[in-house]
C-alpha cells in the first residue's frame, strides 16, 4: 500500500512538472493584432478591431492566432481586448494605431504597446531586439 502511494506521488509531481514545461516552453508574451492567422501577417492598422490577434512566446515563435471576438463590437472594444490578452499573459501589444480608451486600459493592466506596421513577426523580433 505504502509502495503505490509512494510511485502514485512520484507520477502525479512528473505529469505536474512536465505541464508547466510545457505551458512555459509555449507561454505567449507578446501580441500583433493581425490581418490573418499567419507568422507573416499585415499588422492591422488598428489594434482593438484587428481580425486576429498572434501571439508570439518569448523566443518569437508563433503559438496561438486568436480570433478577435470583439472586432465587430460598437462599444468599449479596447477595454476588452485589453482583458483578454491580459488574461493570455501577454504584456505587450503591437499593432498601427490605439485608440485612447485601449491606451488608458494597456496602462491600467501595465501592459506596453507599441506602433508597427509591416509583417507580425519582424515587429516582434523588432521589439525583442531593439
């Protein structure tokens, strides 16, 4: 009984620390609001109504293209797109052009944006080698 406990324990801590593994190996820090679902992508001209968003881990590799659900939304869409890539752990955010409001929620949540324009993942490179 002490023996399955025991090997029960050992399995459970491996499985815990490969997962962590892997979610930090693939940990999206930086976001491009994006013509399309493509590394190459257009920078979208504004931020908060962009198609997608790609987000890219700290390597620059590209892990997820999100669909901006709120893109077609009439109101208070910064805010929101704000929350969501606040909740993805993203902590800075490219794209042409911010609206005040999406400004004013980036600074609330201390997340940096920047101005680009170009291919999503030569802006990122751009920002992770200034």
């Amino acid at each position: 009984m002490r023996f399955k406990f025991m090997i029960s324990t050992i399995v459970l801590f491996v499985l815990v620390g490969m997962t962590s593994l892997a979610i930090s190996e693939n940990d999206a820090r930086i976001a491009v609001a994006a013509e399309n679902a493509a590394a190459d992508a257009s920078i979208s001209k504004f931020a908060a109504r962009s198609p997608y968003f790609l987000l890219f881990n700290e390597q620059g590799n590209l892990v997820e293209a999100l669909p901006n659900p709120y893109a077609r939304e009439s109101r208070r869409v910064g805010p929101q797109v704000v929350e969501l890539l606040s909740d993805k752990g993203i902590h800075t955010i490219i794209a042409e052009e911010f609206g005040a409001k999406m400004i004013a929620a980036l600074k609330q949540k201390k997340m940096a944006y920047k101005p680009g324009a170009g291919r999503a993942a030569d802006a990122v490179r751009s920002v992770q080698n200034p």
